[in-house]
C-alpha cells in the first residue's frame, strides 16, 4: 500500500511539473506580445522608425504590417498542424518556430529613425515564428492536461504570461526612464524579449514530452504530402466536426476585435497625445490585473459554464469599444486597460479550453492549426478595418467603436455552439483513430 501511496505521489508530482513547464512556454513568448506587439515597439514605430513619414501614415502602416504577418501565418498554420500530426513533431516544430520568433526579435536592434520598412520586415518573420510556436503550444494542451482540468491549466498558462511579460515589461519600461540615451534603451528592450523568450523556453524543452504520432512516421512518406492527405481527410468530414467549426467561426469574430484591441491600442493612444509612460505603464497595469482574474475566470467557468463566462468577457469588451471612442485623457486609458485585464485573459484561456475539450487529441495540431488559422484570419480583418476607417476618416476613434460589431456577432454564433455534442464526437473519432 505504501509504495502505491509513493507512486501516486510521483505521479502527481511529475503531471504539476509538466503543467508548469507547459505553461512556462507562455511566460517566456508572453514577452514578445507586451513589449513587442504592444507596448514598446508600437510606439518606437510611429516616432522613431517611421519619423519621415506624414501624418498618421506610421498608424496607418503598423495595421497593414500586422495584416501582412497574420495572413501569412493564417495561410501556413494548418498545413503546419498536419504534418506535425502526423510526424510527431508538434514540441519540435514549437522550437524551430521559436528560435526564428527570438532571432528576428534580436534584429530589430538593428532598426533606426526612418528605418519603418526594415521594422515591418524584422517585426513580420518574428510574429510569424511567435504566432506558429504558440500554435503548437496550445496543440500540447491536450497531452499535459488531463480531460477535467483544461479550463484551469488554460487559464493557468495565460495568467503565467501575465507575470514574464508583466515582469519584463516592467524592467524594460525602468530601463528607458533610467537610460539618457531613450531610444537605444528601447533597441535594448528588444535585444531582452529575445533573451528572455530563448531562456524560459528550456522548462518546455526538458519537461514536456513529445507526443506520439498519429500514425507510425514512414521515413519514406512525405510529411508534406501527408499533411495535405490529412488536411483533405478533415475537409471531406467537415460535416462530423459541425460544432466545432461553428465554436471556430464565433471564435474567428470576435477574436477580430479582442487582438485589434491588444494590436492598436497603443498606437492609437499615441495617436490621441498619450505620452510612453501613461501607455506602457496602463498596459502593466492590464497584466498584473489579468493575473488574478485569468484564475478567477478558470473559477467562474466551474460555476457559470466554460461558454457562459465567454459571454461575460464579451459583454466587457463591448463597453470598453463604447468606451474607447470617448478616450481623451490619460485616466481613461488607465481604466480601459484596467477592463481590458479582467476579461482578455479569462476570455481567450477558456477559448482555448473550450476548443481543446472538442477536438480529437489524436489530430490535435491540425486542429489547432485551424484554431490558430481562425485565429490569425481574425487579426487580419480587425487591423485592416481599423486602417482603413483610420485613413478615410484621418482619425481612429470611429476605428474603435467598429469592433462592437465583432462582439456582438460572434457572441452570436457562439450562443448556437453545442458543446455536449462537440465532446461527444471528439470522443468517437479518438476512438477510430485508436482502433485504426
């Protein structure tokens, strides 16, 4: 009895390290989207990179920079998803995509006044690399969380993400106040995310394990070849999968308006005469809030329902779009971010959840491959939109009050989602593959 006591102890002390490891993944490329997509880099672009350039032009071309990486990424991930299926490559596949996200990171130390192309080009490859490794993340859901515990390890791994790029955040932001030289220190924080990324990517490296292929890897098939097979298979039984393409169209809407909101704000701020510090330090604000709130939507989902307390973050973002066309002064830049922090977390961690618990384990990096598709598609329309009304209008403010369409319709759609149905068919086709 004693040594059974034992086991289960290793056991359970062996699944909370790869559940930590895992989420570790997110702390570490959590940095590229604070410092990175959001804060730093945005408004380096508009005053320093794209200083020659007139008007709200810089605004105007980080949306269309945006739009360019995610439609790249949006067009690679499922074919990406396949063949790590099928190869059994999804931790591999993370890493390689990782190293590029890292290396072009480092590169825009490179960039300089007036360098706005070079900064779109080096910003590109390294979304491409952070948008294709976090797919394969979330395909490890699945692997390291057992079938009861996706909500709290989802929203585990986004409230890590809160803390490293909280964290790094923060240094960063000390480093320009202290620094006399402001724009290399932002060069530097560049050169940080890079370091920070690679370093706290080695928990996932050592502790989580590669799953198995889908079917045995024949070294004389072409996985691309094979990944394509797969991906035809998939589209030939859309039909069996229903509810989870629909949960995937919801998701693709009013995802569009949570990533132009994270993707623009801060551009748009500057745009409006928000100086670096009300702008970066209202955004550690929205981290370090979403900490506690990321747990406590794992917690609300227990109570509500995984797509009942999706709802709740959507009705949040709608009154932060309202919200955001009034935006004047810097107190109410503090208190949308405030708002932004209680729900983006929660709202994307049981996304992720929820389309995890419908998705055959078996195809799971195809299938959020899709996700990730679903995903990206949605951060191609919102900054595009948000672009486009900019440059008709010569303002963003309209830009902002756009995404309320998003929020609405895709609560919509995801209200129809049957999500017992959902699990119920995952299970069957789990099954088939294992009797396959």
């Amino acid at each position: 009895m004693k040594e059974i006591v034992i086991h289960q102890d290793n056991v359970e002390r062996t699944y909370r390290r790869t559940i930590n490891s895992w989420a570790m993944y997110d702390w570490a490329n959590s940095a590229f989207a604070t410092t990175i997509m959001a804060a730093v880099l945005p408004v380096y672009y508009s005053h320093v990179a794209g200083s020659t350039l007139a008007g709200n032009t810089a605004t105007v071309y980080w949306g269309y920079t945006h739009t360019i990486a995610l439609l790249l990424t949006a067009l690679l991930a499922p074919i990406l998803g396949a063949i790590a299926d099928f190869s059994g490559t999804k931790k591999r596949m993370l890493l390689i995509f990782a190293a590029l996200g890292t290396v072009c990171t480092a590169l825009l130390f490179l960039v300089k006044s007036g360098d706005w192309f070079l900064a779109s080009l080096f910003f590109i490859a390294g979304n491409i690399g952070f948008a294709a490794s976090d797919l394969f993340y979330n395909s490890l859901l699945p692997h390291v969380a057992r079938p009861g515990d996706l909500d709290r390890v989802s929203t585990r791994g986004y409230a890590f993400g809160y803390v490293g790029g909280g964290l790094l955040l923060a240094i960063n932001v000390l480093m320009i106040q202290l620094m006399t030289d402001k724009e290399l220190a932002q060069r530097l924080s560049f050169v940080s995310v890079a370091l920070w990324w690679a370093i706290f990517t080695v928990p996932l490296i050592v502790n989580v394990r590669e799953p198995s292929a889908v079917v045995g890897y024949d070294e004389g098939t072409n996985p691309l070849q094979a990944g394509f097979r797969k991906l035809k298979h998939t589209f030939q039984n859309i039909k069996r999968y229903r509810q989870l393409f629909l949960f995937l169209i919801a998701f693709w809407i009013y995802n569009d308006g949570v990533g132009t909101i994270i993707k623009m704000a801060s551009i748009y701020a500057g745009e409006i005469g928000l100086g670096l510090s009300t702008i970066v330090g209202a955004l550690l604000l929205t981290q370090f809030v979403g900490i506690p709130f990321s747990f406590a939507f794992g917690r609300l989902a227990g109570k509500l329902g995984t797509k009942n307390s999706i709802f709740v973050g959507l009705a949040v973002y709608t009154c932060i779009s309202l919200g955001g066309y009034f935006m004047s002064q810097a107190i109410h830049f503090w208190v949308l971010a405030f708002l932004v922090g209680t729900v983006q977390g929660g709202t994307q961690a049981l996304s992720r959840s929820l389309f995890a618990a419908m998705s055959p384990r078996s195809q799971s990096a195809e299938f959020f491959g899709f996700y990730g598709m679903s995903s990206k598609f949605a951060g191609i329309v919102g900054p595009f939109l948000f672009s486009v009304v900019g440059q008709m209008t010569g303002s963003s403010r309209l830009s902002i009050v756009a995404l309320v369409v998003f929020f609405i319709g895709g609560g919509i759609l995801l209200g129809r989602v049957d999500v017992i149905e959902g699990i119920k068919v995952a299970a069957v086709a789990d099954r088939d593959d294992a009797m396959s």
